[in-house]
C-alpha cells in the first residue's frame, strides 16, 4: 500500500501494479477482490488470477520463474520478489519485495526514466 501511495497519481497511468496469484484453485477473483479491499487497495493495482497453465505462461514470459523444475513447482520458493519493468522497451528488473516502499519506488521510477529518455 505504500508503495501505490507513493507513486501517487502515476498509478493506473502510466504505472501499473499487478499481482499475479500462484494459487489460482484457492485465489477465485471474490476472494482476490476481498483480499484487496482488505489493504486498501486502488485502481491502478490490479489483482490477477486465471488457469494454472495461463498463470504459469505468464510468469515465463515475464522471466519470473525458475529454471529448475523442482523449484519453480515449490510455491515456497516464489514469494518476497517483485518484477517491474517498462513492457514497450523489454527493460526488466527484480528486487526484493521487502525493500523499503521508498526504495522500491526509485528503482522502478529510474528504470521508466532511462526508458524515457532513449532516443
């Protein structure tokens, strides 16, 4: 929540913040829906769920798994990362998702920055 509080009026422009469930049985779009009313939660930061192989094509598309089969199926193993990145360059970047909001912030707006200013 700080994280969107801090990107103020860019949210839903030209940010936007996606969190994408593992868990697509348990994570119906109700239960998502609620769960974000529960934070506080504002247009602009979307919450997704859908079919495990849509979920699991996602992810590989964004780079967000791992290459070992055995971990990657380990759900334990894909919390605390955030991926952002600026989609119409193909510029990508991780960190973790425990950083402080501030910081959190700054990198994402440094990486749209260089993408910005790309001539």
């Amino acid at each position: 929540m700080k994280v969107q509080k801090l990107f103020g009026d860019r949210i839903g422009r030209d940010i936007l913040m996606l969190s994408i469930s593992l868990d697509p049985e348990n994570d119906t779009p109700s239960v998502l829906k609620k769960y974000a009313k529960s934070y506080g939660t504002k247009p602009g930061w979307i919450y997704l769920t859908g079919k495990f192989e849509e979920i699991e094509t996602l992810r590989h598309r964004m780079g967000v798994y791992d290459p070992d089969p055995v971990i990657d199926a380990d759900k334990t193993q894909h919390g605390n990362l955030l991926t952002f990145g600026d989609d119409r360059n193909d510029q990508w970047s991780a960190l973790p998702a425990l950083m402080k909001p501030l910081h959190i912030v700054e990198a994402v707006l440094r990486l749209t920055y260089r993408a910005e200013k790309r001539p």
